[in-house]
C-alpha cells in the first residue's frame, strides 16, 4: 500500500493522463491509492498482445518499447502511461510491451477500479466526462481514428 506521500506524488502523475482529467485532487489522491509499484527487469515483457488487459501502467523510471503489431515500434519514458482502457473495458492487448531498461511502474489493476468506481460515482462521471469530450474532438478529427 503506498504511503499518503507516494500517493500523492503519483495522483500528481496521474493528474497529466488524459483519461483522469476530469477528476478532482481527491479523487486522484483516491485512483492512486489503489497503485502498486511493479519493477521488471531490463527486456523483460509487461504485457503481450492478445492477453486480457487487465492492469494501467504508469512509467515512474525507466524506458519501454511498445510493438504493436505490424506496426513500428515506439518508447516510453519516465511520465507515459499504457493500457488506460484496461481499466474500463478488459479488452486483450493490442501491443507487446518490453521494458527496455529496467523499469518501475505504478500498476492500477481492473477490479480494484472498478470496485472503486462503483463506491464513488462521481468518479465514474468524471470519466464519463473526460471519454465524451476525448470522442468529440475524434469526431471533430477524423483522421485521428
């Protein structure tokens, strides 16, 4: 269980992940109370494409390579996140992801989350929220489909 300070610190991360921004300090303070840190070694895989998505990953120290499938491959560093729509849909993978350099993660699994969001609907809305306002401006943008 993080510490209040740990909590803190990483509801100040996840205050820039675009899927929390409509969520208040509390309710971030209340999303990242449910992280956990997860180190991996350097080339050693997260999660593999396909698997059920069931935990959001957020990058504190380190770098990973994300290898979606026939596509090219990028990285993340200290600050990025991954697997966000884990947390709403358990949808499979849709990517390889390998920790380049050994890395530690904040990791926010399913079924806490959704315990949580079902405790505070408000929550729940902010999400609401965030999602319709992210779909909006998709529509607005259609190449970015």
């Amino acid at each position: 269980m993080p510490t209040d300070s740990t909590t803190r610190g990483w509801a100040n991360v996840l205050a820039g992940v675009p899927l929390f921004a409509g969520l208040s300090k509390r309710q971030l303070n209340r999303v990242a109370a449910l992280g956990k840190p997860r180190r991996f070694p350097r080339y050693t895989a997260v999660v593999r494409a396909g698997d059920r998505g069931d935990t959001f990953y957020v990058i504190l120290e380190g770098t990973v390579v994300v290898r979606p499938p026939g596509k090219r491959a990028s990285r993340l560093h200290a600050g990025d996140w991954f697997g966000e729509m884990a947390l709403l849909d358990g949808a499979p993978r849709a990517a390889d992801v390998e920790a380049e350099t050994e890395v530690l993660l904040m990791a926010i699994g399913r079924p806490a989350f959704r315990k949580m969001i079902e405790a505070d609907p408000k929550v729940a809305v902010g999400l609401l929220t965030t999602l319709a306002e992210r779909l909006r401006a998709a529509e607005r943008s259609p190449s970015r489909w």
